[in-house]
C-alpha cells in the first residue's frame, strides 16, 4: 500500500542482462506460479507506482500488469548504468525518484524498499553497502540523475558506482536495514543455477 513517503517514488526494473552464468534468461525463470520479472514488479507494485521495466530491444517479456510500462534499453550492452539511465528519463515529471533493481531479486521484501525510501532525504541516491561493496541495483534514485547518468556513459565511465560517487549519496550499511530484512533477502541476487536453486529453497518451492 502507498503511504506519505513513498507517494512521490516508482519502481524501476532492469531485465535486460544476458544471463551469461545463468545460461538462459534471468526473467523469466520460473518462481512459484510467476516469473521473476513478473513477480519482481508485483512486489514493488505493493509499494511504489508507476513501475517502469527496462528490457533489450530484441527481448519477449511475458504479461506484466496494467500499472507497468516497458521502455526498450536505448544503449546496446553498455551495462546497469546505461539501464539506469533510460529507465529515470522514463519517469521525468511522473515521480521524484525510483527504487531501483534487477529483474532477479525474487525476495525482495517491501519493507526493504520503504526504509531506503524513508533515509533518501534531501539526498540524491540511497544505496545499501557492506563496507567492501555498493548494492548499486537494490537502491533509490532521484530521477534528476538521468542526465549525470548519460554523460558518464558518453565519457565511457559505465559503472553505477560512478553515479553514487558524484552525487550526493548516502550510503546505508546493510546492517541498519536488517531490523526490516532480517537475513538481508533482498539483496540475494540469481545469478548461477546454484542461486536460482538457493533462493527456490528458501522461498519453499523447492
């Protein structure tokens, strides 16, 4: 359900990866009676709208809800940030930021979502780290950055870190997130079989 601090943010999801450890599709691997886009945007759907997935220009995507707008990746395999990029030009003048994540984070917990929304303050990103590493594609977003985004991709400096580096961005150790998501499921990416296996079992379907 909407509430006061996440009325003003959306959902943006990147899909158009290409799965190279997974060795098929991310997507749409099944999850339960969904797929994992479909259940990814259905999660944030609880929270935020309007969701907004990225996905390649040559990629099929199965039947996602009314509430979520497909806006094809106008840079040809230049990595998150370049998803990053096309997805917060999608939301000029519809919402103020965007929670961001990958299409395979099937555990993500709305809970998670809100309290990143919640420390976003006057800041310009909101982004869980562990000290050693930034979870770039599990944070919040002001869609202003859409354009600071294009030009660090037209200088070629393709990571999203550079986007955190050069805004203003606070940085939430993952610790102060577990009262919200105890075993930090959120953040549990699919990448390999043995992932996609993991988070089946933990989800019980499996």
């Amino acid at each position: 359900m909407l509430n006061e601090a996440s009325a003003n943010v959306g959902g943006l999801v990147l899909c158009g990866g290409h799965s190279k450890r997974m060795g098929r599709p991310k997507f749409s691997l099944p999850f339960g009676d969904e797929v994992l886009l479909q259940r990814v945007c259905r999660i944030l759907s609880e929270l935020v709208s309007p969701i907004v997935v990225v996905a390649a220009a040559d990629q099929v995507l199965p039947d996602l809800p009314e509430n979520v707008s497909i806006v094809r990746d106008e840079y040809e395999s230049l990595g998150p940030l370049a998803g990053i990029a096309t997805g917060l030009d999608a939301f000029r003048g519809r919402v103020d930021a965007a929670f961001v994540t990958s299409c395979d984070a099937p555990l993500l917990q709305p809970a998670f979502v809100q309290r990143l929304i919640e420390l976003l303050g006057d800041h310009d990103v909101a982004a869980p780290t562990d000290g050693q590493y930034d979870h770039v594609l599990a944070a919040v977003y002001r869609t202003t950055l859409a354009d600071h985004a294009r030009r660090l991709l037209a200088d070629e400096r393709r990571r999203p870190l550079f986007l955190l580096e050069e805004s203003r961005s606070l940085k939430v150790h993952v610790d102060e997130l577990r009262n919200v998501d105890p075993n930090l499921a959120s953040l549990q990416n699919v990448n390999t079989p043995e992932d996609y296996d993991n988070v089946l079992k933990l989800a019980g379907l499996n």
